[in-house]
C-alpha cells in the first residue's frame, strides 16, 4: 500500500483543525453582542484562522502538483474513485474560496484584516456593499457546501475504515 508523504498528512491535518476551529470561532462571533471587545477579538481570530488556512490551502496545492497521491487499491471502482477526485478537488475549491471571499467581504466593507494582531493587510478592494454582500453570501453558503463535502470525506473514510477495513485510511493517518 502506498501512502501519504509527511508533508501531505501533516498540512492535511493541520487544516482539518483550523477547519474545525475557524467554524467554531464563525460561531461563537455570530453570537456575542456586535461591537463588543469579545466580538472583535473572536473576529480577529476566525479572519486570521481563515487567511491561514488559505495560505497553508495554497501551499498543499503546491506540494500536491508537485506529489501526487498516491494509487487508490484496485478494488475501488471508478464511480468511488470518480466521487473522491471530485470530493477532493471541491474541498480544495472551497477551502481557498471561503477565506478568499471573507477577505473581500472586509476589504469590500472598507475593513482592513489584522493578521492574528501583527500584520495588518489594507482593504486591497474598494468599498462597495453590494460586493461586500455578494462576498458574504458566497461565504456563509460555503459553509454548508464545506459542511456536506467533509461529511462525504468522513462517510468515505469510516466506510474504508470500518466497514472493509481495507487500509485506504491508512494512507493519511500512517507515522511512516
């Protein structure tokens, strides 16, 4: 069975937790009172959670072009095959857009982003709402189409997992 280089499994995780914890930092700024020190501050780090995971986003497409995955085992067949190309390649798609469209929303909204407080990136678009709510609303939609794609990701590794425990899942989660 071929694997998953350590680059690979390790940016693979490393996003699947800050995917975890920008949603829940999403969450909790949803539900504190507007223009309070808390909301600023869980905005500031869900911004900078998701500019880090557009950039670690970018950097996996990089390493992917330059080592692709490994072979899937002949016993998967070409619709399963063709459903996790297409998973993948949608979670790579969303996962650049969400932030990417966050970004614009701000800059859009005539907000600068503070990178975790230490760098600060200008509003590099114009200030426009109706760019600025079309930028939202393909945010906040991306979390649900985010929310479906990782759900076929985990059903596909709980079925090679659990079900024919045939070593697929291996390939990502192996400390070689």
């Amino acid at each position: 069975m071929a694997y998953y280089d350590r680059v690979a499994r390790g940016l693979h995780w490393l996003v699947a937790l800050l995917a975890v914890g920008v949603v829940g930092l999403g969450w909790a700024s949803e539900t504190a009172a507007r223009g309070t020190p808390g909301r600023d501050f869980l905005l500031l780090l869900h911004r900078s959670v998701g500019l880090t995971i557009l950039a670690l986003m970018l950097v996996r497409l990089w390493w992917r072009w330059g080592h692709p995955p490994p072979p899937l085992p002949a016993h998967v067949g070409p619709l399963e095959r063709a459903l996790a190309h297409a998973t993948h390649v949608l979670l790579y798609v969303v996962l650049i857009a969400m932030p990417l469209a966050g970004w614009a929303n701000a800059a859009a909204a005539g907000h600068g982003i503070s990178l975790f407080g230490v760098v600060a990136i200008p509003p590099l678009l114009p200030e426009d709402d109706r760019l600025s709510q079309i930028a939202i609303a393909v945010h906040l939609t991306g979390q649900y189409v985010l929310y479906l794609l990782v759900s076929l990701h985990l059903a596909g590794a709980a079925l090679h997992a659990i079900v024919r425990r045939d070593g697929v899942v291996g390939r990502m989660l192996t400390l070689r």
